[in-house]
C-alpha cells in the first residue's frame, strides 16, 4: 500500500518497564506512559513481550489492551506461548520478531526465507484470529519476497543497520543502508505489501525516513522514552510527531 498520507507513530514503552524493573516495584507504570503518549499524539502502543519477560510482562499487556483507545501492536518471538498469549489478548496487531536470550534488543529481521515453514502457522493463526500479522525484517528484497508467499500483510523494515552508521559517521555506509531501506519500502508498497519501519530511531533519523512515501507507521522506543528524562514524554512524543510531519511534508514537496 502506498500513502504518502500521515505517517503514523508507534511509541514502544518496553523501556518504561525496564526502568520500573530495575527496582521490582510498580512505578514508573508503562501503562501511564501509555496513556501519556497516546494524548500527546502517539497513534498506537507497542511492546515486547520478550520470554525472559526483562521488561514488559503479561499483566502490562493485558492492562495496556484494556486501558488505552489506541492500537496495541504486541511484539512476540514465533513461539507456542506467545501465540497462545497473543490469541488471548487479542491486540490489533502482532509483529513477529527474532529473538535471542542473550541479546540486549532485537539485533536483526526474521530469517523469513530459512524460516519459511516454521513461521507459516503463526502468520495463519493469528490472521485466523484477526490480528494483523507484521514481519520485521532486514530491508532485502529476499525477505520480502517470503513475506508476501506467507501472507503477512505487514512488515516492519529494520532501520537498525543505518541508523547506526549514522550515529557512528559512517556516512557511506549511511547511504548504502538508506538506499536499502527506500528500494525495499519500495518493493513492499509495489506488491501490495504495507511498510513500517522502527529501530534506533530518532527526531533526525526519523525526520528522513518520513521521506520514503511508502511507510506508513514508524515504532520508536528507546530514544524517545530517553528523551523523556529530559523534556517530559508528552513532549517527546510531540517533538517526534512534528519531525515526522516535517519529513512527510518535504517529500510531498520534493
Ligand atoms: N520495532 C521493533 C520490531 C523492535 O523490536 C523495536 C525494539 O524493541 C523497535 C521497533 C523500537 O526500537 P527502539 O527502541 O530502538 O526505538
């Protein structure tokens, strides 16, 4: 699907609840946080439900499900717990990410094409159960191609790659991994496929990739629940809205 149209803002509150974790007790409530950012102009709410459950935990989805007005996008490994949880909750929407135990945040996309057949149940179950299904991939044209066989409507394009070589100036590398970036959303949108993008994002970051018409959500967590410390979530949240809305805006003069 190709927009052009508002892009829309995903604020994932993982590390709200790492921080309340770090002490074991209930504050700061990422629910709260959740409600927060959908006020200041956050369309949907997304989290991980990681196995070792390091910073969301079940009762934070099920609370978040039932408490805010906006889309939850529930962020899972393609594991039979999961799909169960996931079932039960019901969210608008499940993105399916890999994931290792030993890893600090999701370090890569699904390996959709050797994990074709693993993933295929997943994509069918939760579509059976009618959860939009996300895939978050690397921006290859190959990981494409096995998402559109399996049937996910969605992916998410790992943007973790060029925003690195960005923070590290890297400026080469930058260009090669942005041009990956635009010729898969491009390939995406040009099957039919809809586009989103996330990981490592900030106001600068995502002020450019607004550029590429055929994304449309961009899911952010870690820079802006950081920025909160400094300017207040609502803020933030604000902030990243009107830089998105300025990069859209440049596109549709470009
Ligand atoms: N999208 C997906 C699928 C993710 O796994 C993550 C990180 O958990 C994000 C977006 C957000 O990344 P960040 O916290 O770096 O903004």
């Amino acid at each position: 699907m190709t927009s052009g149209g508002q892009l829309r803002l995903g604020l994932n509150i993982d590390h709200v609840a790492t921080v309340r974790n770090a002490r074991g007790g209930t504050r700061p409530d990422p629910v709260r946080a959740a409600l927060l950012a959908v006020e200041a102009g956050a369309d949907g709410i997304t989290a991980h439900l990681r196995e070792d459950r390091r910073h969301i935990r079940d009762e934070d989805m099920r609370r978040i499900r039932a408490t805010i007005s906006k889309p939850l996008n529930f962020e899972m490994a393609a594991t039979g717990q999961m799909l169960d949880i996931a079932l039960d909750i019901a969210p608008h929407a499940v993105c399916l990410v890999p994931e290792k135990r030993a890893e600090r945040t999701t370090e890569g996309g699904l390996d959709v094409v050797g994990g074709h057949s693993h993933l295929a149940p997943f994509v069918a179950e939760l579509s059976r159960g009618g959860i939009r299904v996300s895939l978050f991939i690397e921006p290859d044209t190959d990981a494409i191609r096995a998402a559109l066989s399996l049937r996910a409507p969605v992916v998410e394009l790992h943007t973790g790659a060029w925003c690195h070589a960005i923070e590290t100036g890297d400026l080469v590398k930058a260009e090669a991994e942005f041009e990956r970036l635009r010729s898969a959303a491009g390939l995406a949108g040009g099957l039919g496929i809809e586009c989103h993008a996330g990981h490592g994002l900030d106001y600068e970051t995502a002020r450019q990739i607004a550029r590429l018409p055929e994304i449309v959500e961009l899911n952010i967590g870690h820079f802006l629940v950081g920025e909160s410390i400094f300017v207040g979530l609502a803020e933030s949240v604000a902030a990243m809205r009107k830089a998105m809305d300025e990069g859209r805006k440049a596109m549709q003069g470009a």
